[in-house]
C-alpha cells in the first residue's frame, strides 16, 4: 500500500482529465490519469489527498544561486543608477570582495539566520530543490563556513540542496597580482580539503575579464575531475572567453549567464549535452542589453534553464517565479519552455536525474497551484499561487495562499 494518494490534479500533460499521483517512501509511485488506477484510492494508499482540480508541476529547482552572505550592496546599486559600471566597482575593490568582507565578518549563525529567510521566500513558491554556491568567503576558513550554512540549511528545511564550491569567484586581497598561485591554492588546498570533509556536490569558476581566465578555469575543473566532482561554469557573461566550450570539452553540466555565447559554444554545448543556464534577473538587475542567443540554443536544441542567480551584487531576486515572467518577456521563451526551464532543465543542471519531473521512481517533490492553466505561472507578476508543495512525499501547505 502507497503512503499516500494525490487525487483531482490536473497534469502538466493530462489534457485537463483528472490525475492521480501515488507516493510511497518520498518517491512517486504512480502517475497517471486517474481513470486508470486499478482500484478505488482507499484501497491503494494509507491517506488520500484531494487536490480539487489544483494543477500540479514537479517541485521547482533554483538551479543557481549565491544565497549565503553577508551583508548587502544597495549602496553599490545606488552607484550604478548614477552610471558607474558593475566592472568598475569590481576594479576598485567594491563588487565580489565587499561582500567577502561582510561574509568574513559574519558569524555561522548569522549567515544561516539571512540565507534560511531568503530560502524561505523561495521555498513559498513551490522550490523544493535548490543550488547554493560558496565564493564570498575566499578563504578556507569562510568557504568552509558557507558550505556548513548550506549543509545546514538542507537539514532544517528538508528541501534538496546542492552545495557548489565557488573558490574560484574573485581574487582575494591576499592574491593580489598572484592569481595564478590563488588557483594553486584552490587546486592544493581548498578543494581538497573541503571535498574530504564532505561539504562539496561540484565546482564552478566565474570565468570573466574581472574573475578568471580559461586556463585558470581549465585548472579547478582538472581538480574537480580528479575528485570525481562535476563541474560548471559562469561564462560568456560580461564578454566572451569561451569559456562554454571548455565546459562542453570538460563535460560540465552546465554553462551559466551566456550573453555573450556564440555559434560554435552553443553547437559545442549541443554535443556534450551542457545544459544553458539563463538568469534573467543579472541580465535586467545589470541594465544588460545584449541577449543570450536563445534562437541558436534552439535551433542546435541545447536544454535551457531558467535560475534567479540571487546574490547581493547582480540579481537581487527572491522569486523564481518572476524569473519565468523575464524568461518569457525579455528573453522571449514560452511559457512552457521557462517551465521546463525551472523543473526538468534546471534538475538537469545540478545532475539530478531524478528531480524536477513527475514520473514513477522519482523523488516526491511536487507543487499544487491555484490557476487556470500553467501559463499563468509566467504571466503572474507578483502573484504567488502556490497552493501547497509535496516535498519529500510529505504535504506541506503555502500558509500565504490559502485565501480560498
Ligand atoms: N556572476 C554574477 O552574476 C555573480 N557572480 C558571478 O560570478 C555576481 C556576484 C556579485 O556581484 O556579488
Ligand atoms: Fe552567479
């Protein structure tokens, strides 16, 4: 017998018949039309859900994020607004390393206080998986740190999380003009260390003209092999370095931001199956006016993911929800590829296989949402109509959307 029984959902492809969905030891063990259950419900599952018609989705998944820091740069923003670039900052040591500073400062309970409120925010929306990346600290001692607070954060919210080392985001002070022996350091020490004691799921490199370069790149990613961690990149952000082909020749999961991608990254992300993260949220948050190439990401059918990059300097962002509405209409996707983009895409950029759809064998995380049909879900713009989420196979309701 199934632990429980979701029944009168409406399935992403059940051409609005009423669905059902089975879950059993937090894994879906049936979904279908709900006219095929081989028995009455009560005979199936220990407790039955009605979902009273309520579209279902997979669980969400923010599959890149920089949740944990301390500190904020509105100050910085308010620079920008007056015409200072973001790189400009960066070169006079704002940007990446005042957060640093802030993030040194901060004690572990501090930081897991700032980053458990914004999962939450997240996690009202139907998230249920989300990627969190190390990078602010910079050092072992506040890499580590973060990646604790990660840990952390997925033990007292249940929700999935993949903790990515970021070592390799800007050049601490203590590198100054030695960028070559900080990637030493990361690829000697820092990796290593954090790798063995069990707080690292992968590795990325912000390869840019203010981070770090594709032979620098090339070098964490000869690393992260070595200890058998997959890899991914931010690339083609700011300017193009190529940095996607060497994610495709590296076999990366994903290439992230890819303003600046062209023809050849994308056909190279095409054959080694590189998934194309999109983070709409930089690309306005930085008044950004060069698209990502979504027509030749098309055209050579590279996976496109949809993520909110919330971090304090580029992508301020607490709603994925909002990041499907500037999928579609500044980056001209449907609303049923920024959906794909926010679950089957976006499990597919962390390697989770088995997250982010509704199929049998995989996990039993998924969202029920008050609306008419899941366009809506894009074309909603600060509106949350998540209505309850299944995390784990346990029910938990959306307290905020209960107005019904
Ligand atoms: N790309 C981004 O958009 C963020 N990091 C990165 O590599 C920006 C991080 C920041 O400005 O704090
Ligand atoms: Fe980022």
């Amino acid at each position: 017998m199934w632990d429980s029984i979701w029944i009168n959902v409406l399935l992403p492809d059940g051409r609005d018949n009423p669905g059902a969905i089975g879950v059993q030891d937090g894994k879906i063990a049936w979904v279908g039309p709900q006219a095929s259950l081989t028995a009455a419900p009560e005979t199936l599952a220990k407790t039955i859900y009605n979902g009273a018609n309520r579209w279902v989705t997979p669980g969400l998944v923010d599959c890149h994020t920089h949740l944990v820091y301390g500190g904020n740069r509105a100050r910085e923003f308010e620079m920008r607004l007056q015409g200072v670039s973001y790189e400009d900052i960066a070169k006079a040591g704002g940007g990446i390393l005042s957060t640093m500073s802030a993030t040194r400062a901060a004690t572990e309970d501090e930081l897991f206080a700032s980053s458990y409120r914004r999962l939450q925010n997240l996690m009202a929306e139907g998230v249920t998986g989300i990627e969190i990346k190390s990078g602010y600290g910079l050092d072992m001692e506040t890499e580590r740190k973060m990646l604790v607070v990660a840990t952390k954060l997925a033990q007292a919210t249940g929700i999935r999380i993949q903790r990515t080392f970021l070592g390799a985001h800007a050049l601490p002070p203590e590198y100054k003009n030695r960028s070559d022996d900080y990637i030493t350091h990361i690829c000697e020490d820092m990796l290593p260390a954090l790798h063995e004691a069990g707080l690292v799921d992968a590795v990325d490199v912000f390869c840019e003209r203010i981070g770090f370069t594709l032979a620098q790149a090339e070098r964490v990613f000869q690393k992260a092999q070595q200890l058998g961690l997959p890899v991914k990149i931010h690339a083609e952000q700011l300017s193009n370095q190529h940095g996607s082909a060497l994610a495709a020749r590296s076999r990366a999961l994903s290439a992230d931001h890819l303003e600046y991608l062209d023809e050849d990254g994308v056909k190279a992300m095409a054959a080694s199956g590189t998934i194309a993260v999109l983070l709409p949220g930089a690309y306005y948050f930085l008044r950004e006016t060069r698209l990502p190439p979504i027509d030749l990401l098309r055209k050579h059918s590279v996976p496109i993911a949809i993520a909110t990059d919330h971090n304090p300097g580029t992508s301020p962002v607490h709603s994925l929800l909002l990041m499907m509405n500037m999928a579609c209409t500044i980056f001209h996707l449907t609303p049923q590829e920024s959906l794909a983009g926010v679950t089957c895409h976006a499990a597919a950029a962390l390697g989770w296989n088995d997250s982010g759809k509704l199929e049998q064998g995989a996990r039993a995380d998924f969202a029920l949402w008050d609306i008419g049909e899941l366009a809506e879900l894009s074309y909603s713009i600060g509106h949350n109509a998540c209505y309850a989420v299944v995390r784990n196979g346990l029910y938990v309701a959306i307290p905020q959307s209960r107005s019904d």
